[in-house]
C-alpha cells in the first residue's frame, strides 16, 4: 500500500467537505492502523477497480454524521439515521471517491469506483480484518471523518 494513493481522496474530501458542509477540515495523523468495528459509528464503503483495487471506507460517528446530514439538508435536523439521511450520507461518499478517481485519471490511473454501501457498526462483516492507510480529517464544531484506504 503506497501512501501516495490516499491523497486524491484527501484531496477530494477537503473539497467536497467545504463545499457541502461549509466547513474547512484540518488533517490528523496519517497511519497504517488495522480496521476495527468501533460503536455508533456509519461507514460509506466503495469499492474501487482498474490499476488500483481495493476498498476505501470512510467512518464517521452517527451523530457527526448526523449534524454532516443536517448542514448538507439546509440545516434540517435530523435525530437519527433514517433512509434519507443514509441516502445523504452515502451521496457524501460518492461524491469524494468520484472525484477522487477524476483526480486519478488526470494522474494516468485508470479506475473504477463502485456504488457506495451504507453501514452501522452492528452491521459491518465484510471488510474485517484489514490493515488500512489511514486518515482523519477533523471539521471543527461538527467532529471527525476516518477516511480509510485498503487498495493495492
């Protein structure tokens, strides 16, 4: 796993995050740390195929999620996750690894990116055990997006 491979996703979430969620995030740590099921957490999962294959997952914690959704609804609160703010949510994922792969492309690496998964903590099997590149990005007053790059 090449370091270099998180940053169009880096990238591309700044931008997506500043544009939708009005808020411009700062970046944690970047590290190789093994995916672990964490509570109250929603991850977004896109698959992602050509030169590069693998699994980027972004997690959040609901309720970061939660206030993510409301701001990108005009300031519609929402008090738990239901099927229009998962669809918001997963939109969010969409649109960071599209743009992500565009960014790719324009390197010269051809890429394929999957429809993006919505998942709780309750329900997330699939991708476990896994060593991931990892990355947070911390938005100020709204809280932390782990964005998570298992790709080869």
């Amino acid at each position: 796993m090449k370091a270099e491979v998180i940053n169009p996703f880096l990238e591309s979430a700044r931008t997506v995050i500043e544009q939708l969620i009005q808020v411009t995030p700062s970046t944690g740590s970047l590290g190789v740390k093994n995916m672990e099921i964490i509570e109250d957490h929603i991850w977004i999962q896109i698959g992602m195929t050509g030169q590069l294959s693998g699994n980027i997952v972004f997690g959040i914690q609901e309720h970061v999620a939660l206030r993510m959704v409301s701001v990108m609804m005009g300031g519609y609160i929402l008090t738990e996750m239901d099927e229009m703010g998962q669809s918001a949510i997963s939109e969010l994922g969409n649109m960071i690894s599209g743009n992500a792969s565009t960014i790719l492309s324009n390197q010269g690496v051809t890429v394929d990116i999957t429809p993006p998964r919505v998942m709780k903590s309750e329900h997330i099997e699939s991708f476990l055990p896994q060593k991931a590149l990892s990355i947070p990005l911390l938005m100020e007053g709204i809280g932390e997006l782990d964005i998570q790059v298992m790709i080869s």
